[in-house]
C-alpha cells in the first residue's frame, strides 16, 4: 500500500509542476501582451496630443477624459496617474523593440515604472537586463536605483578596458562604495571588524544582493595553514560566472600599506592552497571604512586586476552624496593618472 501511496505523491506532484510550468508561461505571455498593449496606448496619446497641440491643455483634458472611460469599461489600472505613466512610457522608448521582448516578459509594470524615470538612457538599459535576468523584484531595484547599484559599479571600471575576448571581468562585478544601509549597526565602527562582520552574516541575503549577480557563500573565517603558521580570512565567496573565489576583508579603518600587502598574501595563498585546476585566479577584496586614492596608486592594488579595495557605508547616500562621492573618486584617479 505504501508503494501506491509513493507513486501517487509521485504522480501528484508531477502534475503539479506541469501546472506551475504553464502558469508561470500564461503570466510571462499576458504580462508582455499587457505592456506592449500600454506601449501602444502610450503611442497613441501622444499622437492624439500632437494632433491638438494648438489647444491650450488639451494634453490633460485628454488624460481626463480617457481615465473616466476606461475606468468606466475597464474598472481600475486607468487612472489619470497611471495613464500618464503610460505615456511617458512611449516617450522614454519610442521603438520598442528598445525593451527586447525577452527582458519585458519577466519585468512587472513597477519595475519598467521604475526603470523609465531614469534620465540616463545606458542606465536604464542596465536595470532593464539586470531586472529581468536576477528577478528582481520592485522593492529590490527601488533599493537598488537608489543606491546607485550601475553607477557604483560603473566607477569601478573606467580605467580598466576591455578586450574583445572578455565575456565577464573581475571589475565588471566590484562597485566603490559597497552600501550596507541594511545592517543595525553604528556608522563608526572603527575596531569592530567583528560587529561589522556578523552583521554581514546575519544579513546574508541581503548582502549577497548587493555584492551582485553569481555569488554564493563559502565559509567564514576560514582557516589556511602553511607549514609555520595559520592565518584566518574573514569572508570566502564563489563566483560561478568568473568561476573563482572571492575572499574579503573587513577593516573598519583607513586602508593602509599593511592591509593591501596582506590580502595580496591572502590572495597568493589562497591560490597555492585552496584553488581548483578548473578555478580562475583568486579575487581580493578589501572592505574599509576609507581609502586615499594617491596611496591606491602607487600599491600593488594599481598593477593586480585580482585585487581590489572600496570604501563600505552603512547609511544610504543620497543622490548629490552618491554623485559627489563618484565625482570626487574619478577625480583623484584624473589627477593621480596624470
């Protein structure tokens, strides 16, 4: 009787599946047909706009009007906000093939919402490819937008170009700064390497969202061995896209020639001891609370592209902190390229 039960779990949760496969298929064709049907709304305001543009406000008188009707027909999802949501909409990408078909398909209408009201245009593209293929939900690219996700990873690789044989680079995945608004924790920690760290542990989820797409998490402290000594890494992650790990330290104060000359150890060891024959070479990261860009020059961080230092904060920039803080960093390299 237990084997019949078995087949029947077994049976039942196949169907199941199938059921959840065709659902999550019905709501990726409806939302796509739903945002190319508002793209084409969007197109036809403007056009009925332009054909009255000689009459003062007739744009809103329009918006007015439509909203009751649909409202009428439809019920809600028309109001005048969201009709003109809707136009702005075509405004932002007039082709739409813009959108590619494929990224719209997993994108809610809050996330495009969201992504529209970008002014930069590579930006937009940016979350509309991240979006879709890290299914993020609206709260996380809100979080995201607002911390400057693109634009913290974007100061990390103007100096650093590209070659045709780059499918993925170590800098393409490191931002400077790191935020962490995330963490019940002072902003001065100074000393407190191990505050900083178990609240990054006890907030993993949320960290990994912020180091970015293909991490996963290792160990902690992990102990490597040579013959005379241990030594104890604070945070070990995995890439799977760069196919190597990721080893950070935590410094809770100004970057020093000490903490680089010791993740540069780090690093090598970790290679020696601890890589795989299918791993690329090992990345570094070294988290601290601040960092002079003169002294980042003349270190081996200048020369290793494994190796990386950026600056952490516990507090949410606002935009003219984040866009002060980029303007500044790319500054000092400027200067100190020259």
């Amino acid at each position: 009787m237990s084997k019949e039960v078995n087949n029947d779990n077994a049976f039942f949760t196949e169907i199941s599946q199938l059921l959840q496969l065709a659902r999550s298929k019905a709501y990726q064709a409806v939302n796509t047909l739903m945002v190319q049907t508002y793209w084409q709304i969007g197109k036809r305001i403007v056009e009925k706009e332009q054909q009255g543009q000689s009459r003062a406000g007739y744009g809103d008188y329009l918006i007015t009007n439509l909203s009751r009707h649909l409202s009428n027909s439809f019920g809600k999802g028309f109001s005048e906000a969201n009709l003109k949501n809707i136009r702005q909409f075509y405004i932002t990408f007039p082709h739409f093939e813009q959108l590619d078909t494929h990224r719209v398909a997993n994108l809610s209408w809050t996330n495009i919402r969201l992504i529209m009201r970008l002014p930069d245009a590579k930006e937009r593209d940016y979350y509309l490819k991240e979006a879709a293929e890290q299914n993020w939900s609206s709260r996380v690219l809100e979080r995201n937008i607002k911390s400057g996700y693109y634009r913290r990873l974007l100061s990390t690789q103007q100096n650093i170009p590209a070659t045709e044989t780059d499918k993925y680079r170590p800098a393409d995945f490191i931002k400077d700064p790191y935020v962490a608004e995330f963490l019940d924790v002072p902003e001065d920690l100074t000393g407190k390497e191990s505050v900083l760290e178990n609240a990054l542990i006890g907030n993993l989820q949320k960290f990994l969202l912020e180091l970015g797409k293909g991490f996963s998490f290792v160990d902690r402290q992990m102990r490597i061995s040579t013959e005379s000594a241990h030594f104890y890494l604070d945070l070990v992650f995995y890439n799977y896209l760069l196919k190597c790990f990721v080893v950070i330290d935590l410094k809770t104060t100004k970057l020093s020639h000490a903490d680089i000359g010791q993740m540069d150890m780090y690093v090598r060891m970790f290679d020696a001891l601890k890589r795989g024959e299918d791993d690329n070479p090992t990345i570094g990261i070294i988290l601290c609370a601040e960092k002079d860009e003169t002294m980042v020059k003349y270190s081996v961080l200048q020369e290793n592209k494994q190796l990386f230092a950026s600056k952490y904060q516990t507090v949410l920039p606002s935009e003219e902190e984040l866009a002060d803080m980029i303007a500044d960093r790319n500054r000092k390299l400027i200067e100190n390229a020259e």
